[in-house]
C-alpha cells in the first residue's frame, strides 16, 4: 500500500483535538525507562548506588536510555455507549517488527477513578497489523479514554490508520464465545416458497455523533447504523430547494461534482447542505494527472482540502475521479487512491473516503477493471457505484435498450456480500431512470431503495439532471415520477440540520 510518508506525524494532531462527550482511551505503549517525570532515564539524575561509568552494567543503561521514550501518537474521545465494546487499529512500520501494547482504560469521569485496564501486545510489522482490545463496561457512566503510544524514532516510527470502537451485540461475549446457559440456534428448515427478504443487522457505528430522523446513529464520517439516505444530484450543483419543494422532504445526501481548483466553492456548498440537514457526498476531478498525484506532487492539495473539510460542522463523503475506467491507466488511478485516502481520513476525521465506479465493469467488464484487480488497498469507508436502470435507455449505436433486469439479484446482493468480506460499506452513488421506463414500471424507485437497504446499503442518489444524460429522459419532472420519489424519501432517514 501507498502511505504518505508524513501522513500520521503531519495529519494526526488535528485528529487528537477531537472531543466528544465520552472518551475511550487506547495506548500503545513499549515499556522504554524514563523517570517519574517521563524524563528519559539517561537524563534522570543518578541514585546512590548507580553503576560507575564505564562499566558493564553502566553500558546496558546507557545503551537502553538511547531508545527512543515512548510518547502519545493518537489520542481521541468516543461516545462508547452500551456495555460491549471491542477497540481495533490498524498499524504497520516500515522498519519492521516494531514491539507495541493496546491498552484501555476504562475511567469514572467525576472522580478519574480506573475501573477497569484492559492491554493486548502487538509486534507490528510492515504490512497493516490488527490490534484489538474487548472491553466489558463495569459502570453506567464510566467513560473510557483512548491513547496510542509507540517509539518515534526515525527507523521505528508506526503508522497508524482506522482507529475504531465497535459496539458489540447484545449476547456476544467480548471474547466472542456464546454466554454459558445459553443455547445455540438450531438448524431450521428450509422454508418452502418464496423467502421474504430480510433487512441486513443494524450496523455497529464506529462512534456515535448524533441520531437521525429514524432514531438510530450516526458516525463522525456520517456511516449510519440502520437505513440508508436518499437524495440526488440537481442540475449543475444548483440549490435543490425547487426539488425538495416538489417532494415535500430535504434530500437525504446530495451529489455534487468540482474541478480540482473548486476546492473553496465545495465546501462552501457542503457546509449549506449540513444547515440544510443534508449529506455532502462530493467529487472531485484533480489538479494533476494520476501518476503525478500517486507520487506526492498533490499531497499540498490534498492537504488543504482535508483540513477545510475538517471545519464543517458535520460529516463530509469524498471521492476522487469517480467512474475512472477508460480515463486512464487504471493502476495509477488505484496508486492515487492510495496515496489521498489516508490523507483525508487522518486529517480530517469528519470526512469518509469513498471511491466510486461504475458497478458494470467491476462486475461483467474486463478483468482489468474487476475489483480485486482495482481496488484501493487502504481503508475506504464507502465503495460508490453509479448504476442505472437501462431499460429504455439509447445505445451509443443508436439502439434501444429493451431489455428489463433485477438490480437486487445483478448488483445489490453481489455488492454487499464483497462489501463485508472486504471490511467496508456500499452505496448507490448515482442512478436514475427514463420517463419511458418509469411508464413501465411506475414502482421501480420505492422498490430499488427497498432492495438497497435490504442489502445495506448506506446511501442512494439519482441522477436529476440532464447533464451528461445523453438525450435519456433521467431528470425527475413529471407529477407522478415526483410522487413515485418522494413516496422513497418517506422512508428514508435524514441528518439533523445544522
């Protein structure tokens, strides 16, 4: 993986002023002597009885004071509620097997009293390590405060990435083992029929920033715990107040698209849409080539984005060069991603790294635009696809295409199981229908964001607009194609205005 040289010395103390109401505290720790003062044991003053200088013994100290003093690299508050919890990191060095200890306090906020310390060692390495504590909560109100320790030194720095605390459901043990007296499920027979669809688990939320429309949570980067936002693109980045007029509700996320050199007028419209109680999802096209900004000559830009994104009042999804197939070599684009992913997510920890494709060709196209050939290897929060509904569309040739398809069975389900095996979430970054195919089937809206949801996923945005539409009818304009939308938004979540 790509990992910017400076990204956690350079992006991680903007994340460490982060404060919620509740802590949780993580450290890493090596065990390197230093005096009661934290002072290096070299410099601390000598007690009676201490080896003479040049002695063996006065060597070995010697020796171990010129290890580098652990200090904090990471420290961050979360809303831990609930009684179980499981904490994870992601850690690699590129010196190798770099001794470390997860650590996690469990503290009584009104006294500072420890109830409870639970530690985990760790040897990190060169690839990513998982680190993971599981935490069973002793009080109500305790909070638990998170701090990450390691050595600095130039050959023994750490990287860190994707801190998290995971609720974990009732009746699981934090060892993950069934609870004493309680049976297992048995095997069920299988049902005859058709099966009823069941809606995908709650997700457990990374921490807890607020609560939507729904009653249930929302992350810092916006990942919500159950249901899935609804909303659109609208004509050229214009105000979607006319839509939202016509619908009678808000859209739940909004698309919006911007050159590399629009960094200040997308996070102006991103912080309109938090007061409006909507989720920024924007895209950008970049101010340098792929190869260029894979090797670091956009990191400045990078950079800047991230920490004005930082200062919205909210969460913010980000995605660069969105359906990139065919605009290039697709290695350099993954390179890129790699490269602005972890910048993003460690500078600005409101923002989530999404990467968006076509769906199509990761799925039926050529292998070199497959998934498992494509794919960033770094976190990503959401995999974006912009999949439409083709019936009645026209071919480049111009065609017609007549044929109808099931978008749960052809997309959804294969995008949520690669979804969990690959540790992230999915959304339908963009989709729409024809007038033409909304006469044939007038319930394809309510009953494509169904299916997502029932699939989990996170988010849905149609295409309202006719821009790069080529001639298709997807833009929503007639009454009935407006109610059809608004009758989805009905069931959909939203995030509180700011």
């Amino acid at each position: 993986m790509i990992h910017p040289r400076s990204v956690v010395q350079r992006a991680l103390f903007p994340v460490l002023t982060t404060a919620l109401a509740t802590t949780l505290a993580v450290s890493l720790t090596t065990g390197v002597a230093t005096s009661a003062l934290g002072v290096p044991a070299s410099q601390a003053a000598a007690p009676a009885g201490s080896p003479a200088a040049g002695s063996p013994a006065a060597s070995t100290v010697a020796a171990a004071a010129e290890a580098p003093t652990p200090r904090a690299v990471y420290r961050k508050t979360f809303d831990a509620r609930g009684a179980r919890h499981a904490v994870r990191a992601r850690l690699r060095s590129p010196s190798g097997r770099v001794p470390a200890r997860l650590v996690v306090r469990e503290v009584e906020p009104a006294t500072g009293k420890v109830l409870d310390v639970r530690r985990s060692k760790v040897l990190v390495r060169r690839s990513w390590s998982r680190a993971e504590v599981k935490v069973t909560r002793k009080s109500g109100s305790s909070v638990m405060r998170v701090e990450v320790r390691t050595r600095q030194a130039r050959k023994g720095r750490v990287l860190l990435d994707d801190v998290r605390v995971v609720r974990l459901p009732k009746g699981q043990r934090p060892g993950g083992k069934n609870p004493k007296n309680k049976p297992r499920n048995k095997p069920q027979e299988k049902p005859k029929g058709t099966p009823v669809p069941t809606p995908e688990p709650p997700r457990p939320p990374d921490d807890v920033a607020g609560y939507l429309s729904n009653g249930c949570s929302y992350s810092s980067r916006g990942i919500p715990a159950c249901g899935a936002y609804l909303g659109s693109a609208y004509g050229a980045n214009t105000d979607p107040a006319p839509m939202e007029a016509a619908t009678g509700h808000r859209l739940g996320v909004r698309r919006t698209y911007y050159q590399g050199h629009q960094v200040d007028k997308a996070v102006a419209v991103s912080r309109a849409d938090l007061a409006a109680g909507r989720l920024p999802w924007i895209s950008f096209k970049l101010p340098l080539s792929w190869e260029q900004m894979a090797a670091g000559a956009g990191d400045a830009w990078a950079y800047d984005l991230a920490n004005k994104l930082r200062t919205l009042n909210g969460p913010v999804w980000v995605a660069f060069h969105h359906e990139p197939e065919k605009d290039g070599d697709i290695q350099a684009w993954r390179a890129m991603q790699e490269r602005l992913g972890p910048i993003v997510r460690s500078t600005a920890p409101n923002a989530a790294f999404t990467v968006i494709t076509t769906g199509w060709n990761q799925l039926y196209g050529p292998a070199e635009f497959r998934l498992e050939n494509i794919w960033p290897r770094t976190k990503v929060d959401v995999a974006g696809f912009d999949v439409y509904n083709w019936h009645m569309t026209t071919r480049s040739n111009g065609t017609m295409v007549t044929k109808t398809e099931d978008i749960r069975s052809v997309y959804f389900d294969r995008f949520s199981a690669w979804a969990r095996a690959n540790d992230t979430t999915w959304a339908l970054a963009e989709t729409g229908l024809t007038d033409e195919a909304f006469a044939h089937d007038s319930t394809w809206l309510q009953r494509t964001y169904d299916q997502l949801v029932a699939t989990g996923g996170l988010a849905m945005a149609y295409f309202n607009t006719e821009l790069n539409s080529y001639g298709n009818s997807y833009p929503i304009t007639g009454p009935a194609k407006f109610a059809s939308f608004a009758a989805a938004q009905s069931k959909a979540p939203l995030l509180p205005p700011r």
